[in-house]
C-alpha cells in the first residue's frame, strides 16, 4: 500500500529536504551560527511567505508544542514540561517585534490547548503533574487566569496520553485526542457512540510481549466532552498515538496517527496515516502483533498512508487568508521529517480521497502545533522534548484572490451517512433498525459502516433474525460482522452456515477478504464452534486454500488455524517457500533504490525481512494440528533464515516469541528440546561489515567543546568515514538511519529534520538530561530486596516484561507485579555518555554530518 501511495510524495520529500539542508547546515551554520532554522530556508508553495516571529529562551520558555488563538488574537502557548505563554503577535510590516509574556498561572506540561467560552482549556499529561482537563478563567479582568478548575483527572500521562483538544463546529463541546499510553478506558466512558462490550477480536491470539503501553483497549481514542466537563462520550477509539484533531467545512473530524517504530520489519507495521474520524469507529490499532489491517471491514481504513514519520499539530485552513485550496485543506504537522503537510480533500462518496502537499519543509524544522490567526494568517511551532523552539507565521502575498471559499455541497451519500450516525444516540429506540437495515448493503463502505453500528447499539434480539437477502453480498457481510460481535455462540452455527452458503467465486476480493473477516469474528467473540459447524466451515474454507493474493492467504492460513485445519500447516509452508514480500511501508524507498555502498542490499539481499513469511509463521505458532516430523522441522529451521533481518526495536523479540510459541505446542520434551537447538540463533546482528576503530586523540567532550568547532560548518566532510565511525562508536547498535541499524533506540534518519546541531550534540555529550517516557528504563525494587533496571517492553496479565539488557531485546524478564516493591522511571538514559570520547575532532564532525545527512552521500555536507 505505502509505494503505490506515498512513495513518490515521500522521495519529492526528501530530495527536497536536501537541499533546505545545503541552505540550513551547509550556508547558515558555516558563517553564524544559529539555533533555528531561518525563515530563508523554509520551503514554501508560491506566493506564500514565512516570517520567523520569536525564538523561544530554552531556559526561561522551554519547549513549545501547543497552541491556541484567544479571543482577541493573541497566541496561547504551552512549554511541554513548563508553564503557559502568551504571545502578541507583530503587524506584518517587518518592523516590530512580538510581545512574549508568562502567564502566572499554576498549570505546566501540558500538550492541548483552547480557548473556548471564556476561558482556556488545558490538557495536561506530563509528569509529575496531575494528567487531565484543566479550565482556567481570567474572573477579575486583569488579563491573568487566577481560576483553575481540574474538570476531570483522566489517567494518560505521558507522550502517549492526552493531546490535542478542538471546538465541535456547533460551537457546543469539545473533542480530545488521547493516544494509547492510558488505563482503564472502558471504564472512563459512561457514554459510547459504539455498542459494548469492545474486544480485540483476533482470531489467532496476539503476541503476549512487545511495546505495550496500555493493554486498556480501545487504545487512542477521540472523545466529544461537555463544556462543563461533566459528560465525556467516546466517538471514535483504535488509534495508535494521534496528537490532534481537525475539523473541516462540513464537519467531518480528521486525524493524523503515529505509527509505530518499534514494528517495523514485521506484517502489523502501520505507517502514519490521515484518518477520517467516523461516529463509532474502530481504526484497528491493537498492542504488539494484534493490529488489524487496513482491508479488515469492521474498522474504518485510512484516508492516506504517508510513510515513517511523527504526527504533531493539525488545524484546518478556514479562516486563513489564502488561495480557496487551501483554505480547504486539512494541515498536518510532521515532527521527525519537519513537514506541515497540506491534505487536500476531494468528496467520494459519503468519505474523501486525500491528497498530501508538502506546504512547508525545512531542516531542521521539528514541528509541534499549528493554528490559523484571527489575522488569517498560519503560525506554527517547532520544538518539543526541550529541544531548541521556534514561533513562525505564514502569509499570502500572492496575486490569486483570498476572499473566503464557498461553503461545500455535501454529497447524497455524505448527508445519509450523517444521517445514519444521528442513530448512534444512546436514546435513539428500536425505530433506528428499520431505518438503518436497508443501508446495510450500500456500496460505501462508510455508509455501511453507520448502517450497521447503528443496528449493534440495539438489543440484538430485535434484529438477529431480520432476513437479509442472500444476492445483496454486503447486506450479508454487514449483518454477519453484527452477529458475530454481539449474537452470542447460540448463534453462530447459524451464522456459519449462511457464510458457507455464499458463492465465494462471484465476490470481489474486498468481499471475498470481508467474509473471512465474519468467520474470525465469530470465532474471536464466541470461541471454537461446534464439531457439526467446525467440519461444515473446514470443508468450504479449505477449498478456498490457498487463494490468489499475499492477503487473502495470510486471513485464511490465521482462520483456518483457529479453526483446528489439518491441512494449513503443509499448505502454508509450501505457501511459505515462494512467498513474495509485497510491501515496503517500514523503509526508505529512495534508499531501495540507490545502489550506492551496498544500500541496495535491502532490496535484494538477507537483510530485508519477509513480512509474508512472517505473517504465515505468526499464524502456525499457534497451529496444534497437522503437524508431522519434517513439517516441524521445515517450520523452526525457518528461523535461520532471519539471522540478518533488520527490524524495529521489538522485531527480534517478535521472531523469538513466535518461536516459543510454537514450541510451546511441542509434546515430547525430547523434540522441543532438538526444534530448539535448531531454531536458536547461535549470534544476532547485521550483515558483518568491516569497522575501523577511531584513530584519536579524543577527549572528554562536553557540549560547548563539540559547538566550538561544529559549528563553525561541517562542509566537505568524510561521508565513509562518518558512516563507519557511527558503526565503530556503537551508534548502529542502536538506532537505525536510513535502512540500516538496530532498532533498540530512537529511529535517526530524520534526525537532520528535527534537531539543531546544538540539540543533536547534547543529546550525544549529555544522553540524560532529557529522557523521552517512550525511552526512558524503569527501576524496579523486588521485595526480596533485588533492584533491576531495564526498559519495560510489556505489561499483561499482571507480568510486567522487562529488558535489561538493550543489546539483546530479545531477553525478556517476567517479573511479576505482586513480587514488585516499587517501581520508578530511572533518571539516567539508556544512552551511555562518553561515546564519542574517542573520536578526534575532525572525526567528530564526520560523524555529526553522517547523522545530520540521514545517510545521504549526495547531502551538500560532503561536498568539497
């Protein structure tokens, strides 16, 4: 899906981003050296300028990442672990300067803010302040909030918690987006657009390790709230880490999610996406290998897949000043890449298709919020985890008209689908069956999506028997994904039955992809059928087996699992030996393509993994039938073939959970013990490269020391030398750039998008003075008076999982809770200090502009 979507957008990206890097590192830094990045090196479409307005004091500002226009135009800002700041903005005459104020007020980390009647709400999430919606109000009139009002306390502390808050375009509540780092959200919500009970509604069961942050399901959520805070209703909820929220002119909501990093290399990797926000959605996000996939017809599918990236800000473009297109456009902030995308919607159906503009690049251009003015201009933000912060505007000053664009038409199948979630009222009666029953065959997917929640929130004796037509597919699909969530098992034989009687030869593959989708639910929700049902299914589903297509194949080999086949095993490993990997979401496309010092190999060689394969070796470890003596052997000798597979931070611990998985199903001890000797990986790593030790002499740098000579340009320096010395300083142990490294820390490759060179220098020389909760090692002391440190990979069951050791993932301590005395977050980060002690200086400065340059050859740093 990511090359036939993003690629392109994603290289014209990058080229770009090369030379705004010439300008920004190459030009600027060598002749004075600067914190942010100058208005002159940021790219824009034509006719709009930029104005640098304020650098931000890091040390009596912070680090900005939200904003907020009050009632009378001035910007509202909020430093991620300080306090409040109000900023006035310049006439755009060139002349004047912005007005920076504090605001004394008793209210910091904060990640969402709005001003809306009367007062300023906040959203606060870092620690150690109390996490959740905050109202201050100005009661006296001196320009100061001296009320502060704790609405509600939502546990969601963290970078993965509360975010971004918006106005309803009634002008009535307010929506927040929370992402996935909470507790207890099933609880939270006395008020749901979906029907109860949620579940994650996997066939095959997830991997019971990896990068949990909340086993809570529904994970990220957007929920509308009351002004008074008193009434929060779940909207929408199966979302990663989205950090904000965006209307448009027909008030349909839009967000940009995260992906996640630490997948990367595996099937259930998720780039970032745009997501049309729909009433009771579902958007497939589960912890470790339980994500749904984007085809799966329960879940609402993404608008747009962009690619690796870090989701921030978003704000729609009415009410700025620019040409009609963009006034209409969704803006989306990248914080890893430095990009503020423009999304450019065009009605289809009752949904959109998008379009992504890159409306401003720069390097580094770590973006945080942005917001529309009163003036109708666009500000926006960069910053964040303390790094150096910046305020900009955007202008129009072009010759194309900005008078307001016209009000949207809304589609006929936009004004039923809303019509259709106006029955998503908890009052709505049994009436809104039979007003919703005829959509549920309707050819769009939205439509249908509305239709059937809108029957589910009903008691399900009320609409389990109402005949559906077997000639009308979707009808068919629809009603049966509703029963097998909430009919029960009484009704599943039933259920199967009509499932098996579908001519599956006349669907289309989205239908053919949907059917077996209703088959997993039932088995999901109601647990193995009956012997009667079981045989029934099997004699339809393995007909079926294998099918034309990589997905069709990896639904039916999970299904047919869970359903006990004796014939999956051998069909999904013949399956298996000349499965082709059809995507290439987790990489760097202008990469694949080069072949410049081997970086082709990931298109060709050992070190790019086969997600194919892995989708089908996920599904057999938990297969227990069919199994014979060379099968079990083909299956777990398949595990030396991953030796040189490079992945996100738990890929590795993914492919030995698998592995332990399927030993588990194991019988005789003496077989386990021979499969595992076999399977077991004797030494991990990459593909052995040949490392030249830094030649020296270095010395204890501390951070002025490296910015005394960095600064001064890091032009024409050594790109081979760079590239070995961040192999021989034990960077590429750890973190990945371009498509090489480990994936134990923070991805790289954007690094010259997001960080100064002062930010990237401290972050080397001074690793623990800021230490992101998404990488930060935990400090457990047991009651039987042992202390472990380590980073907590996963939490289930009451089993905390514990890696104390970052160069092996892979090991994975249980502890378990009861047996914890306490447990803190260690101030120390998992990055020793003192790594590039060894280097002199000029290979310092090779090594920084490695970093600087994403792995790029042709960056302008090396140019002599």
């Amino acid at each position: 899906m990511f090359p036939r979507m993003a690629v392109g957008p994603f290289i014209a990206r990058l080229g770009r981003s090369l030379a705004l890097f010439g300008v920004a590192y190459g030009g600027v830094l060598a002749a004075a050296p600067v914190d942010v990045t100058p208005a002159s090196a940021i790219k824009l479409p034509a006719g709009f300028v930029v104005e640098l307005l304020h650098v931000v004091d890091r040390k009596s500002e912070g680090s900005w990442v939200a904003l907020t226009v009050d009632d009378e135009g001035r910007l509202l800002a909020a430093d991620q672990y300080g306090g409040l700041f109000r900023v006035t903005p310049p006439p755009a005459d060139g002349k004047s300067t912005a007005k920076v104020e504090k605001l004394r007020v008793d209210v910091a980390g904060a990640h969402g803010l709005l001003y809306a009647f009367g007062g300023l709400y906040v959203l606060v999430n870092e620690k150690p302040n109390v996490a959740g919606l905050y109202r201050l109000r100005d009661t006296k009139g001196t320009g100061q909030f001296d009320e502060k009002t704790l609405l509600r306390r939502i546990e969601a502390p963290g970078e993965h918690g509360l975010h971004g808050i918006v106005l309803a375009p009634d002008g009535r509540s307010l929506y927040i987006a929370c992402g996935n780092g909470h507790e207890a959200v099933q609880a939270m919500f006395e008020h749901t657009r979906a029907a109860r009970p949620f579940s994650e509604d996997l066939a095959v069961p997830r991997i019971k390790r990896g990068a949990n942050f909340s086993d809570a399901w529904p994970h990220g959520y957007v929920c509308k709230v009351s002004p008074d805070g008193a009434r929060f209703e779940l909207i929408s909820a199966g979302l990663r880490n989205h950090y904000d929220l965006a209307f448009n002119a027909l008030g349909d909501l839009f967000t940009y999610d995260s992906d996640m990093e630490w997948d990367a290399g595996t099937p259930w990797y998720r780039p970032t996406r745009i997501y049309q926000v729909v009433s009771g959605g579902d958007h497939g996000f589960r912890e470790s290998s339980g994500k749904l996939m984007a085809y799966s017809e329960d879940i609402v599918p993404p608008l747009y897949e962009v690619g690796p990236g870090s989701p921030t800000g978003m704000v729609a473009g009415r009410g700025a000043a620019f040409p009609a297109r963009y006034q209409e456009a969704i803006y989306a902030c990248d914080w890893t890449y430095g990009t503020l995308y423009a999304v450019h919607l065009t009605p289809q159906g009752s949904g959109y298709a998008a379009k992504l503009e890159e409306f401003a690049t720069g390097k580094p251009l770590p973006l945080t919020d942005v917001v529309i003015g009163k003036d109708g201009a666009l500000y926006f933000a960069t910053g964040g985890r303390r790094t150096q912060s910046a305020l900009y505007r955007v202008t129009y000053r072009g010759t194309e008209s900005t008078a307001p664009a016209p009000s949207p038409i809304a589609t006929p199948e936009h004004r039923l689908r809303i019509g259709l979630e106006k029955l998503h009222d908890e009052n709505t009666g049994p009436s809104a069956i039979a007003e919703a029953w005829p959509h549920l065959g309707h050819p769009d997917r939205l439509v249908r999506h509305a239709a059937r929640v809108a029957i589910e929130r009903q008691p399900v004796a009320l609409w389990a028997d109402r005949p559906v037509r077997r000639a009308e597919s979707w009808a068919v699909i629809e009603s049966g994904i509703a029963l097998a969530k909430f009919g029960g098992a009484d009704r599943q034989p039933a259920l199967l039955t009509t499932l098996n009687q579908l001519d599956f030869g006349r669907l289309d593959l989205a239908q053919q992809l949907a059917v077996v989708r209703v088959y997993q639910l039932s088995v999901a929700r109601n647990g193995p059928p009956t012997q009667a049902a079981r045989s029934e299914a099997l004699a339809r589903l393995e007909a079926l087996y294998p099918a034309t297509g990589n997905d069709l194949n990896r639904e039916l080999a999970a299904l047919l699992v869970a359903l006990d086949s004796p014939v999956v095993v051998a069909r999904t490993l013949a399956l298996m030996r000349t499965a082709r990997d059809e995507t290439e979401a987790w990489v760097r496309p202008d990469l694949l393509a080069r072949n410049d010092n081997g970086a082709n190999f990931l298109r060709t060689g050992p070190a790019r993994p086969n997600v194919q394969q892995i989708a089908y070796v996920h599904a057999l470890r938990m297969a227990r039938a069919g199994w014979t003596p060379e099968s079990r052997r083909e299956y777990f000798a398949w595990f030396l073939s991953t030796r040189y597979w490079q992945g996100g931070n738990q890929f590795r611990g993914f492919l030995d959970q698998m592995r332990r998985d399927a030993l588990a199903g194991v019988t005789d001890p003496a077989e386990r013990r021979r499969l595992d000797d076999l399977s077991t990986l004797k030494s991990l790593g990459a593909n052995p490269v040949a490392i030249h030790p830094p030649r020296g002499p270095g010395m204890a740098y501390r951070t002025e020391d490296v910015m005394s000579f960095a600064a001064q340009g890091l032009r024409g320096r050594n790109f081979s030398r760079g590239k070995e010395l961040f192999a021989a300083a034990a960077c590429q142990s750890c973190h990945r750039l371009g498509n090489e490294g480990g994936g134990i820390g923070p991805d790289l490759t954007g690094a010259g998008k997001r960080y100064t060179l002062r930010d990237l220098v401290e972050s080397i020389t001074e690793p623990s003075k800021v230490v992101s909760d998404q990488n930060e090692n935990s400090v457990l002391e047991l009651k039987d008076g042992r202390t472990l440190v380590g980073r907590v990979s996963g939490e289930e069951g009451g089993v905390l999982q514990l890696v104390a050791n970052p160069a092996s993932p892979a090991e994975v301590l249980d502890i378990p809770k009861v047996d914890i005395a306490s447990r803190r977050p260690s101030p120390l980060s998992p990055m020793p200090a003192g790594l590039i002690d060894p280097l002199n200086k000029s290979e310092v400065m090779d090594l920084l502009a490695y970093v600087l340059s994403g792995g790029e050859s042709d960056s302008p740093l090396f140019k002599k």
